[in-house]
C-alpha cells in the first residue's frame, strides 16, 4: 500500500496505538518490532480489540484484509508522519540540546499558546518512534508545532528532520551527555548540530543563546538568527535572586520586568529566556508571555520544589550526564537554607569517560559542606570517597525513612534507569 493511499485511511482513522492494550474502536495498529518484541505477533489481537487496521511487515495467518503489509513498519509510520507534515503551513520548531530541552518545550509551548492554537511533544516522546507519533497527532487546527528531538548518536537529528521538516530550531546547549554514542563533546555539538545544518540548508530560523561561543559558531551560515542570552542579545536576562524558585530579570528586548517562575535553579535561566526569544519573535504580547511562564508548573520529576514533613525537597530526578549534574550541585549549595542532604543516582551512557566523570561529581561534592550525602548506582561504588554508597534507589529509600529529616533541604537527582524519585514515594 502507498503511503497517500495509507494517508486516506489515516485520515478516516487519526488515532495510532503500537500497544494492544491501549487499542480503541477504530485505532490504526503499527506492529513496531523492538530488540525484545515484535508487534507482528499481536495483530490479530489489535483487530479482535477493535483496531481498523493493523500494519505489519510480517507474514499474518489467515486472510484479513484489514491487515496492511509494508516492508517495514516503522519506516513506514515515518513516512505516513512527513506526509502529514508536509499537509501543513505553518510554523514547526523543533528543540534539541544535552539539558533542558523538555522544559524548553514545555515553556515554549505555554508561551505560543497563549496566541496560537500550539501541538507538542508530549512528555519526552522525542525518539524515532515519538516523533512521528507526535507529529501525526496534530489536528488541522494547528497554527504552531513545537517538536523535541532526542538523540544518543550522530545522524540522528538529521533523520528526525527529514519528516519533521522543520522551520525553525533551537539547541538549548551542548554539554556532556551520551558520551557513549557521541563519543566526545566535540561528537555531541556534531550531531545536535545537525538540525541547525537542516535549518542552514533550508532557509530556516534559529533561536541562539548567544553566550555560548559554540552555539555562536554552530549557527554561522543560518539565515535567520534570533539571539538571547544574558548581556549582547536580542533578548537578555539574569536571574533576579537565589530563594526557591527563580526569578529573571529581563533587562532587554521586552517591556517585562520581573518573572516570577515555578522553577526550581539558576540552570534554567536560558530555558525561560528561550521562551521569552521565541515569543517575542511570534508577537506573542509581552504580558502574555509573563504571565505563561510564572503559571507553568513542573512535573515528572523535573525541577520540582516539594515541601513534605517539614523538609524542602528538590525533586529533579527525570535525567541526569555531568553537565546538569554539576549545574545541580552548584545551585543547591548556592541556594539558602541549612541541613542540605543529596542523594544522587549514577550517570548513565558516559562510555569509557564515566569513571572520571563520576570522579570529578565526587570531587564537587567535596568542594562543599553537607548534612549528609548518598551516592548510589552507577560508577560511584568503583571509586575512593567518604559517602554513603547504595545499589540502587530501593535501598536508598529505606534508609531515607530512618532519618526522619527534618527542616532539612534535600537535592534528589540521577540518571532516569536510577529511578531516583522511589525514594520520595
């Protein structure tokens, strides 16, 4: 079957599911194969469940014609999802970075929805499987898409662009994350790179945070470019004070003062002043834009301030590499307030640096006083330091219950496999 042919079924049936046990009457199933399923297998279970239709590149037993062959499954939900977007004529920004490219998008989205009928990622569905299901989930009312992307490996982002076609683009920053596939930062600026090579190739626009000299560099040849940053931009800012949540200070590029926000550490100063670029640059109302960004609230696990028997805690255990690590650490022993507890979980895919990068966090942690300070998982259990040591997040749990911590305040970050937020639960 062709994929315009697919697009007219599709159309008829806008809903997609590659899990049976989520399938509705007239969803379209795409049996996605992975290392440890295979969707082909559950086909005829998405029809009995009420599937329209079931994709599949495997032979099925039987004849059923609501059974649809491809020669892969997976391409061809690609495909279907370009062919959606090419539908469209309006604004795509795509956002990408090694920190805080989900809370970006999260900001960013609240800010263009205050103007704009805005379609987004949902969570972190920022893989090739999320993305085009994301994209395929946006409704002809759209007047704005704002797509994360992200990736462990070069040529990736370039494959996301190729059906995500994006207008519009912006790297949050390029530090030290996915080691493992990227295998150095110079690998890592390379491949979120590449979706500024697309926007370069395509006449598109890109949102730079002019302090850093990398991005500078990496957005050169572009032919629109839009900066913020904290002094030299289009739009600056610099955090306004150092109690629980940030405030910015906008000192250029807008009418806005002060914005109080519900986030939690200096870090994301760029994230708002981002949202604030974007904004700006689609006209959105400069009291709009205030107003969008001290109403978001965080969640899963992100930059969340959590107030619980007595105790602050700063729950910002969605992911974790060196570089937000150190950004964390940093801000909590800036931030006010005594009894200051971490417990950290390890840091995943750093490759052949991850002994050192855990020993330079140690090494961080030294630099400061502490109430108490637990390490667990990762590569902290192979190196020399004076810290509380777990296996895992269930163990840390138990012993966090023992405390009985009081008027403490407690960080609470690590990689997501570490599962970090159990301890609170």
């Amino acid at each position: 079957m062709q994929i315009p042919e697919l697009y007219s079924l599709f159309l008829k049936h806008p809903s997609i599911q590659t899990d049976t046990r989520k399938i509705k009457a007239g969803d379209l199933f795409f049996a996605l194969k992975g290392p440890n399923f295979n969707g082909n297998q559950f086909a005829q279970q998405a029809l009995h469940a009420g599937a329209a239709y079931a994709v599949v590149d495997e032979p099925i037993p039987g004849k059923d014609e609501r059974i649809i062959k491809t020669s892969d499954v997976l391409q061809t939900l690609q495909d279907l999802a370009k062919h959606h977007r090419q539908q469209f004529n309006i604004p795509f920004i795509a956002i990408t970075g090694s920190n805080g490219k989900t809370t970006t998008k999260e900001l960013v989205h609240q800010v263009l929805s205050e103007k704009y009928k805005t379609y987004t990622t949902e969570g972190n569905l920022n893989n090739h499987i999320g993305i085009p299901l994301t994209i395929l989930k946006i409704k002809t009312d759209a007047q704005m898409a704002v797509i994360e992307m992200g990736a462990n490996h070069q040529k990736e982002i370039a494959a996301y662009c190729e059906y995500t076609l994006p207008t519009h683009g912006l790297i949050t920053n390029s530090g030290k994350a996915h080691l493992e596939g990227f295998g150095s930062i110079e690998g890592v600026r390379k491949g979120k790179g590449e979706l500024f090579d697309y926007l370069r190739a395509n006449n598109g626009t890109a949102f730079v945070m002019w302090d850093y000299d990398y991005l500078q560099e990496m957005s050169r040849g572009i032919a629109t470019i839009k900066t913020y940053g904290t002094h030299d931009a289009e739009v600056s800012g610099l955090v306004n004070t150092s109690s629980a949540y940030l405030e910015v200070k906008i000192t250029g590029g807008t009418n806005i003062d002060v914005i109080k926000t519900q986030l939690v550490g200096e870090y994301n100063l760029p994230n708002v002043l981002a949202a604030v670029c974007v904004g700006k640059y689609f006209e959105v109302a400069d009291e709009k834009i205030k107003l969008a960004l001290e109403q978001y609230t965080p969640s899963n696990s992100r930059s969340q301030l959590i107030e619980k028997d007595g105790n602050k805690i700063i729950l910002d255990a969605y992911n974790a590499n060196p570089s937000s690590m150190k950004a964390a650490i940093e801000n909590f022993a800036k931030m006010d307030g005594e009894n200051k507890v971490l417990l950290l979980g390890g840091m995943m895919e750093l490759g052949e640096e991850s002994l050192a990068e855990h020993q330079n966090i140690i090494d961080l942690i030294n630099k400061y006083r502490w109430k108490d300070v637990v390490l667990t998982g990762g590569d902290y259990s192979k190196l020399q330091h004076a810290y509380i040591n777990f296996d895992n997040s269930v163990l840390v749990k138990e012993w966090f219950k023992q405390q009985h911590f009081n008027n403490a305040n407690i960080l609470v970050k690590g990689s997501r496999s570490m599962q970090m937020e159990k301890v609170l639960e």
